[in-house]
C-alpha cells in the first residue's frame, strides 16, 4: 500500500507529463481542460506504477518476482476495469 505522500508526488508527475499533450504544435491552440487533466494523470498514475504481468516476458516475470524478494515487498494486480485493455493478446481469450 502507498502512502498519501507517495500517491500525491506521483499525481504531481503524472499531471506534468499530462500537461505535455497540450503543448504540441498541434494542440497548444486548444484550452486546457483540468478535468480532463486530472483524469488523464490518474491514468497514467495506474499505467505507470502498476505490473502488468498479463502481458509479460518470462524475464519481466523474474525481475518481477526478483524484486519481491529482494525487497521483501509484495504488491498484487487486482481485477482492474481496464484489464481487458492492459493486454493486446488476453490468455484464454
């Protein structure tokens, strides 16, 4: 489990790097939008800190699983909305 510091510093990063879409020559004539903002951090939030172990190399399963030992630190994917997404090529689909 994160803390509420840790949540809000990647929030922070997310919401800079979400920032970026609207400063492109194509789109930096198009308001800024902060609910649109906010969720595209949240996303990126979720993309980003997560494993995505549905879609994953042997070796990103070993340095996966690596790391959990190594660290003593244990995180689980759970049943996420967006599962079907995560993976271009769902096991048993």
């Amino acid at each position: 489990m994160i803390t509420d510091k840790e949540l809000e510093r990647r929030m922070v990063f997310a919401k800079q790097k979400a920032t970026q879409a609207w400063c492109t020559e194509e789109t930096k004539f198009i308001e800024m939008n902060p609910a649109l903002l906010e969720e595209f951090a949240k996303i990126l939030v979720i993309d980003t800190y997560l494993p995505h172990l549905g879609c994953a190399t042997t070796r990103e399963l070993l340095r996966e699983i690596e790391a959990r030992v190594d660290l003593e630190y244990s995180t689980i994917l759970g049943d996420s909305p967006n599962r079907a997404v995560d993976c271009p090529h769902p096991v048993g689909k």
